[in-house]
C-alpha cells in the first residue's frame, strides 16, 4: 500500500524494557542534592503526610539542612564515572540490552533524578516501542517504590494519544531465580574474607511501621526473602532494617541498633549485605560499607564486612534476563 503524500513517518514497532531504579543526585555537591530530596521528598508515595503540613517542613528545614550533610556522603562512594547507582545502572541495561538482542530496545531510568521515566518513555515510543515492559528494580514490593514508578509511568502514558501496550514486572521477592542469585553472590562474597563471619546481617531499607498496618506487603516480602535464601544457604541470617528518618515509628530491628547488638553480645566477626537493592548505592555504600564498620568496631567488634549487591555481576544479569524474558513472553 502507497503511503498517502505528508503522512506523519512511522518508525518500525518494537518491543522496549524499561529498567527503573529510584535515583540519584546527579552530582555530590549540596544544590545537585537539593534539587533531588526536594523531586524525592515532595512525593506523597514516599512521604503520606498531608503537603500542607509537610512541605513548609520540607522547605523551610529539610532542605536548608540535610543536603549538605548528604552531599559530604555522596562525596564518600562517588566514582569517576558518576554515582554508583547510576553507574551500576548503565551497566544493567547496556548487558541486558546484548542478552536480550536487537529484538528488544532496553533503556533504564530513575524516579527521581535523571535520566527521567518520562523521557525515556517518550523517546521509547518515538523510536517505535509499541510494547513496553516497565521493570521496577524492587524485590520487595512497596507504595513508597514500585508504587510510584507506576504512578509517573501511568500519568505519561496518560497523556499519550498513541499510547504503547504495557506490562509491568512483578515483584520477585520470592522467586527462585532472585534467591539463587542471592545465594551464588553472597557466597562468592564470602570465599573472598580473610575471617569467617560469626552472623550474617540481612540490611533492607526501612518503612514507616504504620505502612504494614495500612496493607504494604513490603515487611511480610521482606521476611520472606530472608527466610527463603536462609533455607537455600543452610545457615541462619539476622534481618534488619537501615535508613531510618524522623520521628515517626519505623520498622525494626534498626540495623544501627543491630549492630551494636551483636557485638554487644561477643560476635567479634560480621558480614552484612542488603538484597533489597538492584545496585550498590549512598544507603549500602555509605551508610552500611563505611558507617557500619564505623559502628562495629565502636561497639567492640573486629572484623566487619559489607557484601556487595548483584549489580551487574553474572549471576545478577542471569536473573534479570531470565524474569524480563518471562514477562516478555509472547512479545518476543
């Protein structure tokens, strides 16, 4: 058929996967930061107070203080290619876009930060995507992170005249190829410690307690990834969670007080690891590698060591192509 003369080109369909991770300043100074804990911060997913309250707060406190303190952090793991997160990233895409073959166009964004759901997505869909597989990067399932991927993805494509057919990856908190990988990684990383680890500390981000009595599986998904990958290894793992802000009751065990605990309690060798996170990043590579450590040895502890994440190591890509192929079936 003859296309009539000024009609509007058309790029050839494919098929897209569209990895989203949660963000990074897009440099370690105090204004690069501002800008992202005001874009991180201002999301109601993240923060459920109402904005009226919270943004006065969120302006007029948070962000004249916390950024600098953050940027001191950032400065501490940055890399000469960037954030680790973004960097880690990049690599995530460009491996699986050569696993998966020119068949399928893979792009990877961040909520917060660059580069951004949406222009990704748009540029997705110029290039011909007319099925896009959006991949947030969360074993664990949370309003505060998978939801919100959903939320900015759902309102691009909602003003989309041609809107792409869409899938979303599920949470894999419990899928035998997430805790395989776990396991392979973990493992390696211990044959390389010059000690052998008297407890092995399972770090994942911590929530806002009232988010499990509001219906967020994420505490229960959590538990359950510790449980599944304790069985899988034949060895017992203490869970806690890290990150903890504000005034607000949070999940617990806190990892800072877990810590302390266990070298209180005489465990003079630990290793700690966090398998909520796709990539290593400010919270495992600052806050658990550096200020764990720190914490450690202050309690009495000797030998301390952090586990790197599955980034993208071999058997972190194995279990990210093998969940993207599965929900790419059919498509592909």
């Amino acid at each position: 058929m003859e296309i009539p003369a000024g009609h509007p080109e058309i790029a050839q369909p494919r098929v897209g996967v569209l990895l989203v991770n949660l963000g990074t300043p897009d440099a370690p100074t105090t204004p690069a930061v501002r800008r992202y804990l005001k874009q991180f911060l201002s999301d109601p997913r993240v923060v459920e107070i109402p904005q009226l309250v919270w943004q006065p707060i969120l302006r007029g406190l948070i962000l004249n203080t916390r950024p600098k303190r953050s940027a001191e952090a950032y400065a501490k793991v940055w890399t000469d290619k960037g954030s680790p997160l973004a960097v880690y990233s990049a690599a995530q895409a460009e491996k699986l876009a050569d696993r998966l073959g020119s068949d399928v166009h893979v792009r990877y964004a961040m909520r917060y930060g660059e580069p951004a759901i949406e222009q990704q997505l748009l540029d997705m869909k110029e290039a011909g995507c007319e099925r896009i597989l959006i991949a947030p990067l969360y074993p664990q399932y949370s309003g505060a992170t998978t939801a919100t991927v959903m939320d900015e993805s759902f309102r691009i494509l909602a003003e989309m005249r041609w809107q792409p057919a869409v899938r979303s990856l599920p949470p894999y908190h419990d899928d035998p190829a997430y805790i395989d990988a776990l396991k392979i990684s973990v493992e390696g990383e211990l044959a390389k410690l010059d000690f052998a680890p008297d407890a092995l500390v399972v770090s994942f981000h911590g929530m806002p307690e009232r988010t499990l009595f509001l219906g967020d599986p994420y505490h229960c998904q959590c538990q359950k990834t510790a449980r599944l990958l304790s069985e899988h290894m034949g060895r017992e793992l203490t869970v806690s969670f890290q990150s903890q802000f504000g005034r607000a009751k949070w999940l617990e065990p806190a990892t800072d007080d877990t810590i302390q605990r266990l070298a209180g309690e005489g465990r003079k060798n630990i290793a700690i690891f966090a398998p909520g996170f796709a990539v290593d990043c400010l919270e495992t590579l600052e806050e658990l590698a550096i200020e764990g450590k720190e914490q450690f040895e202050a309690a009495g502890g000797e030998n301390f060591a952090y586990l790197s994440c599955l980034n993208d190591s071999e058997a972190g890509m194995d279990m990210l192509e093998a969940l993207v192929a599965r929900e790419l079936s059919g498509w592909i």
